[in-house]
C-alpha cells in the first residue's frame, strides 16, 4: 500500500481555511448596542427568576404543603414569610410547620393535636360505641372550628386556625401535657397547654402567651371562637335531636338552655361554663374565670330524617380571652365524655345541671327520688328488672292516690240519683240547682274536686319519670327481653317505608303500653262518665271523654314508638299496676252499701263549711236575690 504524506499545497489549504474562518469570526461578533441589548436580557431573566423563587416561596406558605423548606438563611423565601404572617414569620421556619399530629391516649380518651391550629383534631372515647358498634368520636374529621382571631400590633389579622403550632409532650406525675406553641421566637410565643390526668374525662386547658405585648394589639377585644358539629350516635334521629342542645351556666348560677327545635341565638353576660350536649355524650367548656359575654348560637342541621344523617347539630360560641398588661392568662376545662350525673357531679360548677332533669319540682323529684332509687336497685338487678321493681314500688307509694280517686268516684256514683233529682226539680233555677247540689254534696262528704286532686298529685311524678328515661345514661345500650337498647326504640318488624311521625319499624312496648292505658281508661273514664249527674250540655262531655279513651292509647302507640323502651316499659307495668289496684280496690276494699250508709249518716250531722265554701254560698245567694229581684221588676 502507497504511504499518504502530507505536501505543501495541502499544508497551504489548511492555513487559508483557518484564516477565512477567524475573519469570518471577527466580523460577526456583536456591537456595543448588541452587548447591551444582551446584558439588558440577561438581567430581566435573572430578575425573573427571583420573583419565581419568591412566589414559590409565599405559594408554599399560602398552602402549608412544605413549610420546612422555608428556613431563616434562605432570605428570600424569608422575607416573603415576614410580608405574608408578620410577627408569626418565625413559626413557619419550624420544622413543625406540617400538618402533623400528636397523639395522647388515657383510659378513658384518644385524643390527637394537629400542629395547624394548635387544637383537638381528634377526640375519642375509649370506653364507648354508638349503636352501630362504631367508637364514639366528639371530635373527628374537622367538624370543629376552633381560632382566636389576633389583630396584631403592624395592622395585620391572624386566624390562629391556619398557623404551625409546635408541639412537645411531657410527663407531670401520672399526668400527660402537651403544649403547643405558636411561635414569633424561640422567648415569643402564644401557647396552648392540655393536661390530661389517666382516667379522667377533664382536660385542664390554658391559653398563656409571653413577650407578645409588643406583638398583638390587645387594645381591642380579642375573642375565642369555638364551633361545633355534633355527631349522630343514637339509634332515633329525632329522639337524639331533641335531646341534643346547647345548656350554659350564666349570671352566677343560673342554667338556662337554648331552643330545642329550629334556631336560636343568645348574648348572655358571666358565662361559666357552656355545654354542647349531645344527649348521651357532652363537650363542656369550663372557665376558671366567668366570660364577661358571650355570643352562642344553635343550627338544627337535621332537614330529613329520612336521610342517613351525619350530624344534629351546630352550636358555636364567641367568647373574649383575658389579656393582663398585653398578654394572654387564660385558665379552662375541657370536658368531653358521657353525659352522666353520677361523674358529672364529681366536678366543681354544678355540671350535672347540664342534664335535663326537668324544671322545679320534676328537677327535684328525679335527683332527691328516682335517679338513687333506680341507681340502688340497678346494681344488684338487671336493668330491666329494676325498671319493673322501681315501677312497682312507685304504684304502691302512690296508691293512696288512686283510692282516695277512686272513693271520690264511688261517692258521686251513690249520690247520682239525688243529685238528678235536684236539677230535675230546679230545672228553670240554674242557680238554684247549683246551690242545692253544693249543699249536698257538702253534707254528704262529696265533690266532683275530690277526685280530681289525686289525679293532679300524679302529674309531677309523670312528668319526672318522663324526664328521667330519656337522661338514664346507665340504660344506654342495656337489654331487657326483645330490646337490644333500653334508651332507644325496640323494634320486632322493620317497615318498607317511612309513617309520618311513626317511623319505619314496629315496636312492642309502645303497643303493649297502649293496651294497657286502653284498658285502664275504660275503666276509669267509664266510672267517671257513671258518676257524673246528668245536666244540659252533658252528653258532649260525656262524647269527648269516650273519645279521650281511644285517643290517649292512640298517642301512647304513635309518639313513643321512637322513645326509649324502657320508659314504655315503664307505662306498660304501671298501667298494669293501677288496673290490678283498681280491681282490688273496688271488689274488696271499697262497698258501695256502706259508702250509702255513711253518706247518709254524713248528712244528718251539721257540716261546718270552710272559708272558700262561705265565700261561693253567699255568692251565690246574692245571685239568686239579684235574680228574684230582676224577675219582680218583670
């Protein structure tokens, strides 16, 4: 093969492309305007990127989607955090500034703090499902609000709900405390304070800050703003609802309560303690301190109950935070557990008031009577058993009730024929009938009153013992035969569809109460209706009494079908009860012949008339003159 070398023509063709191509160079390179043009591109870029970079920082702020890349030597980024918090700038370089939780548990509560707000994210007790076997969450999935709007001392408004707290968990004793810090720096700070004790439904909360004077514009009223979503955990939409309710101690000691339906609001002076029932289970806020106001508001969220209802309930409160010298100091409680009397009493403030135990007498009937009567029986008897012996023990101490009733009845049942006669004989003379009946029915011993009184007597125990059931908390979800749960409705057939004002099932107690109550109205309004002389407008009386027979059972069988069973329970053995007294009393205690026989011997003694029978005599004697007087002039 022939060796290729290099000659000079090729040597020469090298040199004069190279030389071509450094003119070619020389004569392209740019202008002094060009270079200036290019610098000019250069600098716009490089500010481009830095509003980027600054924008990226304030986006990620905005969003809290990483706050952790936002540090102090980053100055960019960090000036964009002093123009979007201000003060609190520094809280969001933290490493805490996610969206994290803290986690306690305690016997009786789970509880969980979210970093972002610095509150209660998560609160569940531990000892407690609803009546889907589901634990029971106060607290869950953000159907509570819970800020402090702070006006700072550079004109800015903060919402401590969308600021990084930092969190940390130590031991005092037994006891567990999580504090959270909301931080401007590391001797600047607002905080939050829990301390939870290991089986206690009390949570000690604070809210103290220290070296924000300078920070917060504490001039103005600065106000705690606490919301609420209450659960559904009952088996009865409505009978939960009606039981669900806002209830504050104000004015000293004074309970009051806002609407049970619909909506309602109130600005109420020295609050010291608001309670968000949620029939069984309660959120109680308790200040060591009376608020000097506060603004509660009530929203019924149940618009169908038909509809698998999530929440009742919303109850929100306004409340101003104590600021001494620029600085917070706030001492509170957290309740949250079962709405029970015998742990609420455990605490200061009267807490068990929250509960409605009824007003005045009823109130007091049920906790001087019923609930340490129910409670004695209770521990050595199954609850349904108790129900029954409490039941029983309250018919007989009201018997003397139901004689004296039924006396009264057999009295105006031997004097009927009389008394017919007198209006018979006076039948142009009202007034003259009427004084004659009255002077009867006095020497004789009997009054239409007499049997009416007893009646009236029985009213403050119905109404208590209606007042107790739906607050039994030891009921809760306690058996009793064909029911599962004897605080809600039993049910032995469920319907395809929905009755109004009924429900969408069948249940046997309310059935078995209403045959009861039937049956004693039969007998009962039957001897009432027999007793009663026979007078002008009579029969429509006697009509709306018949028709009080068949109503009463009516409404027992509609209304409770979605109560608790164990208050029909209740009715079903005390109308059974009185039935059986009822027969005893009338076939061998009470003889018709002998109540004659006294009655007749009543009339041939002198009868003293009382004030009240004075004072209607002679009424009705000056009637009659007017009457006789009126009649002459004719």
């Amino acid at each position: 093969m022939e060796e290729k070398k290099l000659d000079l023509n090729s040597i020469i063709g090298f040199v004069l492309i190279f030389g071509i191509l450094l003119f070619m160079m020389w004569k392209n390179q740019p202008t002094p305007e060009e270079l200036a043009e290019q610098e000019k591109a250069k600098q716009e870029q490089v500010e481009a990127e830095k509003k980027a970079a600054e924008t990226q920082a304030e986006t990620k702020v905005t969003t809290a989607e990483d706050y952790s890349n936002a540090t102090i030597g980053d100055s960019l980024q960090f000036e964009s955090l002093k123009n979007k918090l201000g003060a609190f700038a520094y809280s969001a370089t933290l490493p805490s500034a996610t969206d994290n939780e803290t986690s306690v548990e305690t016997d009786v509560l789970s509880l969980k703090f979210s970093n972002k707000g610095g509150f209660l994210s998560e609160v569940k007790l531990n000892k407690f499902v609803d009546y889907d076997s589901v634990p029971i969450y106060l607290i869950q999935d953000g159907n509570q609000d819970f800020n402090i709007e702070f006006p700072t001392a550079d004109n800015r408004i903060l919402n401590t709900k969308d600021l990084y707290f930092q969190p940390s968990v130590t031991k005092n004793g037994n006891n567990t405390v999580v504090s959270m810090k909301l931080k401007v720096s590391e001797r600047q700070f607002l905080e939050y304070r829990y301390e939870m004790k290991p089986d206690d439904y009390m949570v000690d909360f604070s809210i103290v800050s220290s070296g924000l004077s300078g920070v917060v514009n504490s001039s103005n009223q600065i106000d705690l703003d606490w919301a609420l979503k209450t659960y559904r955990h009952d088996q009865s939409i409505t009978y939960e609802n009606r039981y669900t309710r806002l209830t504050y101690m104000h004015d000293g000691e004074k309970i009051s309560k806002l609407a049970q339906a619909g909506d309602d609001e109130e600005i109420i002076e020295e609050a010291r303690w608001l309670s968000y029932r949620q029939h069984f289970f309660s959120s109680i806020l308790v200040a060591k301190q009376p608020f000097k106001s506060a603004t509660i508001t009530s929203t019924d969220l149940v618009k169908d109950e038909e509809i698998d209802t999530v929440f009742t309930k919303r109850f929100t409160s306004k409340l101003p935070l104590s600021f001494v010298n620029g600085e917070a100091n706030n001492a509170f409680q957290f309740y949250f557990g079962p709405t029970d009397s015998k742990i609420l009493k455990t605490y200061d403030y009267d807490l068990d008031e929250s509960i409605p135990f009824g007003w005045g007498i009823f109130g007091w009937i049920n906790k001087a009577l019923f609930i340490p009567l129910f409670g004695f029986l209770s521990s050595f008897l199954p609850y349904g058993i108790a129900i029954i012996v409490m039941t029983i023990l309250i018919k007989l101490m009201m018997s003397f009730v139901q004689y004296k009733q039924f006396l009264s009845q057999a009295k105006m049942r031997v004097l009927k024929p009389e008394l017919d006669a007198i209006r018979e004989k006076y039948k142009d003379n009202k007034l003259k009938a009427q004084q004659e009946t009255m002077a009867l029915q006095n020497k004789a011993g009997a009054s239409p009153l007499a049997g009416c009184l007893p009646g009236l007597i029985q009213l403050p125990v119905f109404y208590a013992l209606f007042m107790f059931f739906p607050t039994a908390f030891d009921l809760r979800q306690k058996s009793f035969l064909w029911a599962d749960d004897l605080s809600s409705y039993d049910v032995i057939a469920e319907l395809p569809f929905n009755i109004p004002f009924y429900g969408d099932h069948v249940s046997l107690f309310p059935i078995l109460a209403a045959i009861a109550i039937f049956f004693y109205m039969k007998m009962t309004t039957g001897q009432q209706v027999a007793a009663q002389p026979t007078q002008e407008g009579m029969p429509d009386m006697q009509k709306m009494m018949k028709y009080m027979i068949y109503f009463s059972p009516l409404l027992m069988l509609v209304f409770f079908n979605q109560y608790a069973s164990g208050l029909s329970l209740y009715y079903f053995i005390s109308n059974l009860i009185s039935i059986g007294i009822m027969i005893v009393i009338k076939n061998y205690i009470l003889d018709e012949d002998k109540i004659h026989a006294q009655i007749q011997e009543n009339k041939k003694k002198p009868k003293k008339q009382n004030k009240f029978q004075k004072k209607m005599a002679e009424m009705m004697e000056q009637a009659e003159q007017q009457r006789q007087a009126q009649n002459r002039k004719k």
